[in-house]
C-alpha cells in the first residue's frame, strides 16, 4: 500500500501525510480501544466488491464499515456544509468523534445520500434529513464557530459529547479531530483512534459504500488514465483552483499557466525516463479546461462536466480521479485535494496559488499562514517538484524521481 506524502514544509521540517503524530496514547475507554482494533483487524470477505476499475482498496475499510463500535442508544446526527471538500475534512472529524464516543452518526448530507447505500455500514448510516425520532442537541459550529474552537481546543470528550444526552447534532465544515489532537484533555485518544484507523481507511469506508452509477461513471475516465500497454506508467493528476465563473472567458489566464506548465514538464522529464504519463485536469474553471486541452501534453484526460459546482455526482468522480494519480498536483490550501490524496495515500504536492493584492497585483504565494489564533504548526511553507524550478524559483522543490523509486 502506498504510503500518503503530503507535500508541505513547516517548523516540523518536512512532513508526511495529513498527520505526523507525535507521541503516547492514554484516556481511551478499554471497550472503545478494543473496538478500534477490531474494526481494522481483517478484511471482511462478505463485503461486497468494487469494479475491477476502480482503484485498490485500503486495508481494513471492510472490516470497519462492519465492525460494531457504537451503541445503539446514542447517536451523533451530523451535517456538513459549504463546499465538498470541507464537508469530506469534517465528515472525517465526524467519524472520529463517533469513534470516540461509541455512537452511531447518521450522516444527512442532501444529494450525497443519492449516490451512497444508506444502511451499508452497521454505525454509519445516510439520510435524506435530519432522522427526527428522538430529542436532539444542536451544536451549530458552522455559525458559532469561535465557541466552537475555543471549546474543542480546551474541554475533555465527555464535556463535548456528554453520555446523558442520548442524541447530539453537530453541524459543520471544520476538522475537529486536529483541533482534538491539539487538546491536552482529547490529544491521547484521539492518537490511539487515529493512529489504528487513519484516514484512508475512514475514507475508504465511505467510497465502498458508493453507488455502481458512480462507478461506471468513475471507470469510464480512469481507463483512460491507465496505460496497460507501457512498461512503466505514471498518472498525473492536477487541480487547479480559481473562484472564476463559468463564463471567465481569458481573464484569468495569467493566473493559472504555472500550474499547465509544471505538468506539462512532468510529462517531459518522465518521456526522457522512458515512463509514459497520463494527466487528469480538474478545474473550476471552463476556460482553464478549454486551455488545458489545446496544450502539448499528451493522454489528457478532462471530464466533460463542470463538475465540480454543478454537478454532485461528478465532483464524487473526479475527486476519487485526483486521488488515484500517482503525483498529484493540488490546489494550494484545498480540502477537496487533501481529502483525495489523504483516501489513496498518492503524492500531494499542494502548487502555490497566485493571489491579488493591493490594486489587482499579483504575485505567487509560497508560505500560506493561518490567522494568528491558531498554533504555529499551521503555517506550510509550499513544497514543488524540482522539475518546476523555472515556474516555481522561490519555492522549495523536491524532484519527482523520488517517486519512481516507490510508485511501481
């Protein structure tokens, strides 16, 4: 299995996958600590198979999606918000907390439960709205999102989701679980849980639930990435993010030719190695695609939908395309890419937005740093391929050939 690297340089130096943790486990509750075990001890072989297209499982989101870890007497409803990467970062943060406090989360996230098997996991079900059958707490932290912070930065599990209330709804966009793991009285159980089920197998539970119209959808373009015929083969994914409209028309076009370029001289630097290359385009943009495609890069593959502010289906597709790349090149501080990669565990180099400032100038970003309040942890000075050192010159760069040794 491949193991996740997210590309990004903080005070920690360089850092692996979404979280490189740091130390002990205590505080977890022994029946909570033998259920995590359980649930990504072996695989279940009655669970029911992907296409054959459809990239490899992660070890052990089976046997999660059908251990037994909740109670059926508590319940933590949950609905995300905003755009689809926040709401996959705090779907993650909600299984956890389930996790943590042994109850069953019924997911209402409208539209998504169209594309999913409501009751294919026995603790995690989907629903078109909130289920209604018993009192419910709300904890609102899409509106009231500094009480939110300062109480998961501060208070213990059992304040947060005390076990008297038998329902609590939590409505959000926000990973909690970093937040937990950076609380002195949450830090020890939220490692051991994190620790025995990471992400991808959280994520891989969700994807094994999905519907067979996504993936015939998804098989369609991922036979196209795919080059059965070529000795070695590396697929490319790009994600390039840029709050245009539809209709942008050429405005913008300064803005996200370094991202194109660095992938066209992926492609370059892999044809003189003798590997072939595909790459898969994903934007916000149409004319970014328009443009994409009359470059001089080969097996580009696009979707034909503007996916992903219109269409839910499709923004499931291609965010489990960008996940399935070899090398991914995300869009810099985006959920939707760190989600994708964190599912698969593939490359992430996060590329540098270029951003306005003052009266229209622009310039690209290397560091990204959070607002004041949050730990110093969070500033990510911006890692790219060495291969893009002309486009990138005041980034730090790591060569993708790294990668060569690892990815076949």
């Amino acid at each position: 299995m491949r193991r996740s690297v997210a590309c990004g340089v903080g005070v920690f130096g360089v850092w692996l996958g979404c979280h490189v943790l740091i130390s002990a486990r205590f505080g977890v509750p022994a029946t909570w600590t033998r259920r995590a075990r359980n649930a990504i001890a072996a695989p279940n072989a009655s669970a029911a198979p992907r296409p054959a297209s459809a990239a490899p499982r992660p070890s052990g989101a089976s046997a999660f999606r059908e251990s037994g870890w909740c109670r059926s007497d508590r319940t933590l409803v949950f609905t995300p918000v905003k755009g689809f990467g926040n709401r996959m970062r705090a779907l993650i943060a909600a299984h956890y907390i389930a996790l943590l406090t042994g109850r069953a989360l019924v997911v209402v996230w409208p539209g998504f439960e169209d594309f999913i098997q409501p009751n294919a996991s026995r603790c995690v079900k989907w629903a078109k709205k909130h289920p209604g059958t018993q009192p419910c707490r709300t904890l609102d932290c899409s509106v009231h999102v500094a009480r939110c912070v300062a109480m998961f930065n501060t208070r213990s599990m059992h304040e947060l989701f005390p076990d008297r209330e038998r329902c609590i709804h939590l409505i959000s966009y926000t990973a909690w679980d970093l937040y937990l793991l950076d609380n002195s009285a949450t830090h020890g159980a939220v490692l051991s849980v994190t620790q025995k089920i990471p992400v991808s197998v959280v994520l891989g539970s969700v994807t094994l639930g999905l519907t067979s119209d996504v993936w015939r959808a998804y098989s369609t373009y991922r036979a196209r990435m795919a080059n059965r015929t070529a000795a070695r083969h590396i697929m490319i994914s790009l994600h390039i993010r840029t709050g245009a409209d539809a209709d942008d028309g050429g405005v913008i076009q300064n803005l996200f030719m370094p991202q194109l370029r660095c992938a066209s001289l992926l492609q370059d630097h892999l044809l003189g190695l003798n590997v072939t290359s595909s790459v898969f385009i994903e934007s916000d943009s149409i004319h970014v695609k328009s443009v994409a495609a009359a470059m001089h890069m080969t097996n580009v593959v696009l979707l034909g939908s503007h996916a992903e502010r219109a269409n839910l289906k499709y923004t499931i597709v291609l965010w489990l395309l960008l996940g399935d790349a070899d090398v991914f090149l995300g869009a810099h501080t985006s959920s939707l890419s760190r989600t994708a990669a964190q599912r698969t565990g593939t490359m992430l180099y996060q590329l540098p937005n270029q951003k306005a400032f003052g009266d229209g100038e622009r310039t690209l970003q290397c560091v990204h740093d959070r607002a004041p309040s949050t730990k110093t942890h969070d500033t990510v000075y911006i890692l790219t391929p060495s291969e893009c050192a002309d486009v990138y010159p005041t980034c730090p760069a790591m060569s993708v050939n790294v990668l060569l040794l690892v990815l076949r």
